[in-house]
C-alpha cells in the first residue's frame, strides 16, 4: 500500500469521493464526497447511526470502503491498513477507547511510536513529554492503566494519538465522558496543536462544541451527506439540529414538581464511604433529582453506594414509609431485588454483552422477575423486548443482530432499555445521555418523565447542564463527598451550573 506523503501545495489535506460501505445488503454510507482543508478542525455530525464512524472508520485504514476513494496530501490511498495510514500521520481515536491494561499510563502513551528506520527515537524525551503532558491531567504516569476510571481512559488515548505525532487526527466522540474542565482543557490542546498545522476531524452530538471548535462542518444523514459549511461561523445550532435530524428539534422540557417534607419518600441516612459523607437524603416516588459537582466531589460515588457498587461502611435507607431502614445493599444484585436499578456511565465495562443479541442484552437485567420457579416467561421476555426496542427507537435490522455491530449510540439506547424494563422504585442513571444524538435525547427524556409520572423516583447524575435543566425537579450539588446545596426552580440555570461543575 502506498500513502501520500509528499507535501503539497493542496490546500485540502484529505479529500473523499463517492464513498460507499455497504454490510450484506444495508448501506451504512452511500457515495459520500468531502474535503478537509489543511490544518482545520473539521466536525462531523449526524444521528446515532448515521455513519460517522463508520467514515472515519475507512480514513484510518481499520474498515475498507466498499466503492469510493480517500485521497490525502495529493495521492490516493491504496489498501487500507491502520499501520500504514498511522505511519503516514492518520489516527484515530475511537468511542471505544483501546487501552492496554496491564501496561502502565506512560507506556501506553508511547505504544505506537515504535522506531523507524533512519528515525532517531529521543526517548528519554519522550518520557519527559509524556510526564509533561500528563502533569495537566490527574493521571500518575506509573499507574497500571487497568486501574484507571473511564474519563482518564478517554484522556489517555487522546492524549496518546497526539503524541504519536498525528498530521489527521480523528476524535471521535472524544468529549462524552470529559467534564466541563476537561473538556475546556482539551479544546485548549487542539487550538495549539491546530496552530503547528495540526488537521482534526471532530464528532461530537453537541452543536455548541461544533460552533465552539470547529472551522468546518460536515453532516451525516442516514449515510449520506445531507449539508454542511466551510466557515461555521455562518451555522447556528438551529441550522444543524435541522440538518442532523431533517426536520426542526422540538426540546422537551418537563414541567417541574415540587413535593412536601410531608409526602411519602424514600430516605436515605448516614452514609460514608470512601470519599462519600452524606448525612441525609430524600427523594419522593415521582420526583427527578439530579447529581451535580465536579469530578470525585461524591455525586458519582455517593450513587454508586445506593446500588451496591461502592462498599458503604455505614448508612440506612428506607424504600417505603413504613418500612424499618435497612442497611445500604451490599451488592448490586441485593439492590436490584429491593427495585434498585441502576444505569452506568461505563457501558463496555458494567453494561453490555457484546456478543449476545439486542434483545438478550435488553432482559438480562429483567431475567429474574420474568422467571418462575426458574423458568423464563418468555411470552414476557418478548413484550419487554418489543417494547423497548421500538419505544428506544434503536437502530437496528431487528432485536436478533449482535450489539457489537450497532452504533456506539445504539449501544447506549440498549443499555438504558434495559434498565428501564425492570420496572424499579429507584431509578439511577449516570449520565444517561452520553454519546446519543440530538433527536433521541429529547425522546429518553420524555420516556424518563413518563416513568416518574408513575412514580419511579429517579436519580440523574449529569454533567449536562442542558439535560440538567430541562429533566430534573430538583438538583442536589455534592463537594467533598457531602450535599452541600439545592437548587430549584429559577435556580437551576445554566449560569448557577457552570459555577458548580467548573
Ligand atoms: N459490522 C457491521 N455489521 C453490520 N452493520 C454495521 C456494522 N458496523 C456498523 N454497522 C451499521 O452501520 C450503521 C452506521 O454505524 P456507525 O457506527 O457508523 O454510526 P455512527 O454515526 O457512528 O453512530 P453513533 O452516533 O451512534 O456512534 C449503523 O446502522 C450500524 O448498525
Ligand atoms: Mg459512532
């Protein structure tokens, strides 16, 4: 395979013609052409499913196009091989951050950069950057990256495609687990990269990150092109929902509840565990509260504690009014079988079962209330997928493909299925949103609301001040492992948010 590496005067880095990518008979892109001028961030925007990865997917080399050609710099690619495109400067990050986890932090960071011929490797300055680079970030360069949390995963691999000395790097959907500071940092990181000629492609489901960052804009439409500009400075956010969805957004925005101190309610009291101090908190079947604070201030954590998942020392709640407090569940299961469910931030490592079907993945939480005396209702197993397969509107030839084959958003839509089927009391959701599109988001927001409408009471942690705002009757903002203040109504606005999350 032969890669374009002669430099020319072209001011387009990358160009791509009649693009195609066909599975059996489903076209995930049909004849796609577009242009990335040189040192530009370019974002790429589309609803899950549109196709983006799958584009991006064929420019680093990892799938091979159908029909179609990639040229960069001036000379048309020929084969397609993620070695060879990353030697000719093309990487890409993926949704699915791919981390080494026995391998430490630092070396991770330098996997790839392998010596080349007539190449002299500094690598004692290799080394020095990388601890450079880490000393913005939280992340201890020794520390196995095994142990390391879904945030600083996502960090790392960005961090490791520009070290590698990237010319095209392709973030795809880079900022879904980073905070507003994290995020602010990494945009910060582009803008310099970009100014030493630096060339991006960026997907993001945010249309403000795509004005924020972005020079130019393609959008993606049930894989194909439907639009996009060279200067997005004449887009507005409008202009690309529509263009994202076909049609005008309608937001949901639901209309908040307030409850008395005297109203049925679910207590929760004393809880500590690591990093967590919470004396007491309430919520009301019915009521929608979100979790704010910045990162490790215990809003995470402190949901964690109330599934199981993070070992509590101490702490009670109460399900029901009358019922006596109980010791916070040890154990997810233990959670689940009081009518705990609990949506996670980290699909690929406590959702997903990547290769059973869509619908194994939808019931498996739901198995052991659809069994009697050991058996699976599978007449009840069916409707439960049925329904939410529709309902979630996943993306997907039908309920029998393998999750692996699905778009990361799809993937996410699936897990939320899943944890909506099992009917609980208390619902907790970690970002619930994250890496769904535009149009979606507005429907996972209605069909939360209609859950509490039947008196579920739901938990969202969220770093999404517009999912924040328009979703939750009451927000609880955590600093120090303690609920350290409410906001309500006027309130919770985006201003107040910002000053909380960074
Ligand atoms: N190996 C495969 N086999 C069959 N279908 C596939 C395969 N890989 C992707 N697809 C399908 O191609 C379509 C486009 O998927 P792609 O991952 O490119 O979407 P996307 O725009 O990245 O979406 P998202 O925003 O959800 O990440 C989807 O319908 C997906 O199910
Ligand atoms: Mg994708």
């Amino acid at each position: 395979m032969t890669v374009g590496n002669a430099g020319t005067a072209d001011a387009d880095i990358l160009r791509i013609a009649n693009l195609t990518k066909t599975y059996g008979r489903f076209s995930a892109l049909k004849s796609v052409s577009l242009s990335v001028r040189r040192g530009s961030i370019h974002g790429l925007l589309g609803e899950n499913g549109a196709g983006k990865s799958t584009l991006v997917g064929m420019i680093s080399g990892q799938r091979q196009p159908t029909s179609g050609t990639i040229t960069l710099n001036g000379i048309e690619v020929q084969g397609h091989d993620v070695k060879e495109m990353e030697k000719a400067g093309v990487f890409l990050v993926t949704q699915e951050p791919m981390i080494i986890d026995h391998m430490s932090v630092a070396e991770n960071l330098l996997l790839g950069i392998w010596p080349r011929k007539g190449w002299l490797i500094d690598w004692k300055r290799l080394r020095r950057d990388a601890a450079r680079m880490l000393q913005d970030t939280d992340i201890d360069p020794g520390q196995r990256a095994g142990t390391l949390d879904a945030v600083a995963r996502r960090k790392l691999n960005i961090l490791r495609a520009m070290f590698s000395g990237g010319r095209v790097v392709i973030l795809d959907e880079p900022t879904a687990s980073l905070d507003v500071e994290a995020r602010q940092q990494l945009f910060a990181f582009m803008r310099r990269l970009k100014a030493e000629g630096v060339t991006f492609i960026f997907i993001s489901h945010y249309n403000d990150e795509i004005l924020e960052i972005c020079d130019a804009v393609s959008v993606l439409r049930d894989g194909e092109l439907a639009g996009g500009s060279d200067d997005v400075g004449e887009m507005t956010s409008d202009m690309l929902s529509e263009l994202v969805l076909g049609r005008g957004l309608s937001l949901f925005q639901r209309q908040r509840r307030t409850f008395g101190a005297d109203e049925a309610a679910i207590v929760v009291e004393g809880v500590r565990a690591r990093n967590v101090a919470v004396d007491a908190f309430r919520i009301h079947p019915g009521e929608i509260v979100g979790f704010a604070g910045l990162p490790g201030a215990g809003a995470k954590e402190f949901a964690r504690c109330l599934f199981g998942l993070v070992h509590a020392k101490d702490g009670t709640m109460r399900l029901e009014p009358n019922s006596p407090a109980v010791k916070l569940p040890g154990h997810p299961f233990e959670a689940y079988r009081r009518g705990i469910a609990f949506l996670s931030d980290d699909r690929r490592k406590d959702g997903l079962v990547g290769h059973l079907s869509i619908g194994a993945n939808m019931s498996l939480s739901s198995l052991p209330a659809l069994s009697r005396r050991g058996f699976v209702d599978v007449e009840a197993e069916r409707e439960i997928i049925s329904r939410y397969f529709a309902g979630m509107g996943v993306k997907a030839p039908n309920p029998e493909v393998a999750i692996d084959t699905l778009s990361g958003g799809n993937q996410q839509k699936v897990c939320l299925g899943r944890v909506l089927a099992t009917e609980p009391k208390l619902l907790i959701l970690d970002e619930p949103t994250r890496g769904i599109d535009v149009g979606v988001k507005q429907d996972v927001h209605r069909i939360i609301d209609e859950l509490s409408g039947q008196g579920v009471a739901v938990i969202v942690v969220t770093t999404d001040s517009d999912e924040m705002i328009r979703l939750v009757d009451r927000v609880c903002v955590f600093s120090a492992g303690s609920i350290v203040g409410e906001l309500t109504g006027e309130a919770i606005s985006k201003d107040r948010l910002r000053q909380i999350s960074g």
